[in-house]
C-alpha cells in the first residue's frame, strides 16, 4: 500500500543542505522532546505540562523547548492548550501535549510491528525453517544481504529505482551525482546477484540498457517502506512539507 511517503525522502537527505545552521539541531531537540514526552505520558489534556516544566523534565535549554514546541506545532505532533491558573482574575497558562493524531498513528505502528513478528514466526513455523547447523554460513548470507542492500549508494539506488520504477546507467549516474562509473557497476552488479533489480537490454537503436526492480526487489521495498515512514514518523516529521523554525523552509 503506498504510503506517499518514499525512503528517497530519508535516504538522499545527506545530499540536501540544511536550511539554516541550526536545522539539525532543531529537529534532534524535537526528537528528544516527543520522546520525553511519550515516557512521561503526556498524552492528553490532562497531563499536558508548560514550557517551563517540560524544560526541567528535559533539562533542555526553555528557548530549544519553545522552538521545538512551535515546529512541532506546524507538523501537528503538538497540541497548545490553555489552562486557568487564577479563577478570580482570569489568569491563564500555556500547556503541551502529544496530539491524538501522532498517538494514533503511533499505536498503528506498534501494531504492525506486532503482526509483523507473528508473521515472520507464522513463516518459520509454516516452513519449517530452523536454525542452521551452519552458523557461520547463515552469518555470512545475512552479512551479504546486508552489505548489498544497506552499504553505500544500495539504498540510494533502491530507493530511486523504487520511485522511479526504471532508469538507464546514465540516469541512476546523474541522479547518484558523486558516483563513479566503475562503483555503480559494481552495485548494480550486485544487487542483480541478489535478484533485486533485472538488466534488460532495450530494443532501440543504439541499443540501451535499463534497470529496474524485480517482483522480489519490488516487494523488499514495500516491506521496508514502513521503517522509513516509522523513523521519520517518530522524529516528529508528520507533514510532507516540512517546516523550520520560521514556518518557511525545511528542518534537515
């Protein structure tokens, strides 16, 4: 199921410069917060705290808490309220907490990691799959999945084949940028080894060669999609534009 949201959209990020020098900064200080919060279970109106008290909970200086509190407003992880502090005059306070919408989609989440575990011993379990003998093998294997899929440029390449469904050398070497011919063969090589992307050979004049996902890498992108989508998800970046500090340009 697509979820609008690509793994190019994390995987490329190194390519992108921050908007501001601080951009980092900012999003890890959302981070810490939206973890703050959920072991402290502010999660409802009842629980909210101030800036002020989150900033002790957090021990984060009172203007990051602030800033991360503004952006995580604008990507609806933050809910503001107001809460009476004085009756008789009228006083009142701002008060944080965690949205109902980032908290039901973080409950979706831990759902799916949960059918995801009962599949995978489902699997096991239906094909009598052990634990072999052969530990070191089974290693190995796992090491060269592993290296293939996760090392340097794989996840760039996966991922633009995934949105683009097929590409020629040239373009997967213009749109890698810093790339060389002899390193994207040899990846390209590689992840055909696998059976995760097929080279097919077009009928045009001069012939050409395109690349694309097999049914099997197609697949292993799907399955893994979710994981790019939990980790921005729990970085608080819900909205697909996403802003800083000055509701402008994008937090990296």
């Amino acid at each position: 199921m697509k979820t609008g949201l690509h793994p190019h959209d994390l995987l490329l990020e190194h390519d992108r410069p921050s908007s501001t020098r601080d951009g980092p900064r900012r999003a890890e200080d959302l981070r810490i917060l939206l973890e703050g919060m959920f072991n402290a279970g502010i999660s409802g109106e009842l629980a909210a705290k101030n800036d002020a008290e989150l900033c002790r909970l957090l021990n984060i200086p009172r203007a990051r808490v602030t800033s991360a509190l503004t952006i995580g407003e604008q990507r609806g992880v933050f809910v503001r309220r107001t809460r009476p502090v004085d009756p008789r005059t009228g006083t009142v306070e701002i008060v944080w907490h965690i949205s109902p919408l980032f908290m039901g989609l973080h409950g979706k989440f831990a759902e799916f990691a949960e059918a995801s575990s009962r599949l995978c011993r489902e699997v096991a379990e239906a094909a009598s799959i052990r634990t072999p003998m052969d530990t070191q093998r089974n290693v190995d294997f796992n090491l060269r999945i592993a290296k293939t899929i996760f090392g340097k440029w794989a996840m760039d390449i996966f991922a633009l084949l995934y949105t683009g469904r097929a590409a020629g050398f040239g373009e997967i070497h213009r749109a890698l940028g810093r790339i060389s011919d002899r390193v994207l063969s040899l990846k390209l090589g590689q992840m055909e080894q696998l059976g995760l992307i097929q080279r097919d050979v077009l009928s045009t004049k001069p012939p050409r060669v395109q690349y694309s996902l097999t049914t099997r890498g197609l697949r292993t992108a799907m399955l893994g999609e979710p994981v790019f989508m939990y980790l921005r998800f729990t970085e608080g970046l819900l909205a697909t534009d996403d802003a800083d500090d000055s509701g402008r340009a994008p937090v990296r």
